[in-house]
C-alpha cells in the first residue's frame, strides 16, 4: 500500500482492527504495523522483515507502508532503492494484537529508526488524542502547540532515541475543533507550522517534525497521521 501523502487515515485503525481480531472464529496471531519514510537522504527506501520485501514497491520521502506481521524476534531491514544499500538492521520482538510504528530518519549519511507502540487513552471521552514525534535535524528542542492548548509532554522536545520513545509514543487528551499546529523552537522562533487540522472526537493524530532546518529542499515540515 502506497501514498504520496502524508494526511492519511489508516485503515487498519487501532480499535477497528483490534475488534476484527476478536471477532474471527479462530484469529491469526498477528501485529499491525505502520512505517513511515521520515529520512531525508534517501528518495525511495523498501523494507524487509527477516529477509523478504515488504509490499514489493518503493516508498518515497514522508509516505509509509502498513503491513500485517507474526508476532515474535523479527528482523527488520531498511533499504535505499536507488542502491540497494542498507540504512537501517534492527532486530525486534512484535507482540499479538499490538499496533506499531516505525519512523525512519536522520541527518544526511547517518539514518536513525525508532519504533512506538500504540495504545488507546483510557477515558477519551469527547475528546481527541496526540502525540508529537521529533525527527527534525539541525534543532534541539522543539515545542509542539495544538492551537491555545499547552501540553506539558510536547513541551522543549529533543530529537527522539531510544530513550524517548517511551514517552514520545503516549497519546495526550486534546480537545476537539480546527486549529493550527506549531513547532517552535527554545527562542520561540516558529520553525514549522499548518492551518486548519481538524480534531475529531475518537481520533488518534500522530504529529512528526522530519526534514532539516535551512535545507531549501527538505526543510522542516509537520506531517502528520490519523486513525480511529
């Protein structure tokens, strides 16, 4: 499954998907997982997992792929198209009945991969849910802002690791309505920004800063995913 863009609503949704699995007579262990091409230095990357092609086609800059996986260790292989050269080797244990994002990004010769595991907010209520993912190069922190609404988690945000994910991949209560969404940086110099995202109760937005600051071609920018 191609796009070429980045506002998407996944199809294989968190809740949606989850029920089907519960629903089947007799279910096929299995995760769900979304990777994202978030790595500015390659314009098509392809994935493999434990050594086949995932999908069988490319994924240019800022789209993503999303695929059923078994659970268990698996290997994941993340490789440029243009020259079949390996950026990313990463071994990971996928869980029964769990979502999964990967991003894949970094700065010019130097890829980076991180994974989140998605979870539902308990108690939503009428409202939303975020969270916000910095992969952007050439900035240190980063301050994400959802119209007037400051949430303390997505406040002086470094470029996520392996030690961040646990943190960068919770989803925050945010209210519903249309407003814009802001990246700052520490002088609150507005480094990216997007009008008009509509909040929709029950929804689940992913918002990631990728790209690189002052780089005419790939500058910072604010993509985002949604999902029920």
């Amino acid at each position: 499954m191609k796009k070429t863009h980045f506002l998407i609503v996944i199809v294989l949704a968190i809740f949606t998907m989850s029920s089907c699995l519960k629903d089947d007579a007799q279910p096929t262990p299995q995760a769900i997982v979304t990777l994202l091409n978030s790595y500015p230095d390659a314009s098509d990357v392809y994935y493999q997992m434990d050594g086949r092609i995932i999908n069988n086609v490319s994924f240019p800059y800022k789209t993503y792929t999303s695929f059923r996986a078994f659970p268990g260790s698996k290997r994941l292989e993340v490789m440029s198209r243009m020259d079949n050269k390996m950026l990313i080797d990463t071994t990971m244990n996928y869980a029964d009945s769990t979502f999964y994002t990967g991003y894949v990004y970094g700065a010019v010769g130097k890829p980076k991969f991180i994974r989140t595991t998605d979870s539902p907010v308990e108690n939503l209520g009428e409202k939303a849910a975020a969270r916000f993912v910095h992969l952007g190069n050439g900035v240190a922190k980063v301050t994400f802002q959802i119209g007037d609404q400051e949430v303390a988690a997505f406040k002086d945000r470094v470029q996520e690791n392996k030690n961040t994910v646990s943190e960068a991949q919770i989803f925050r209560p945010i209210n519903t309505g249309t407003f814009k969404v802001t990246a700052k940086d520490e002088q609150g110099n507005i480094l990216a920004e997007r009008e008009d995202i509509v909040f929709k109760k029950g929804l689940y937005y992913t918002f990631a800063l990728m790209g690189t600051k002052g780089d005419s071609e790939k500058p910072l920018y604010i993509g985002y995913l949604s999902a029920e």
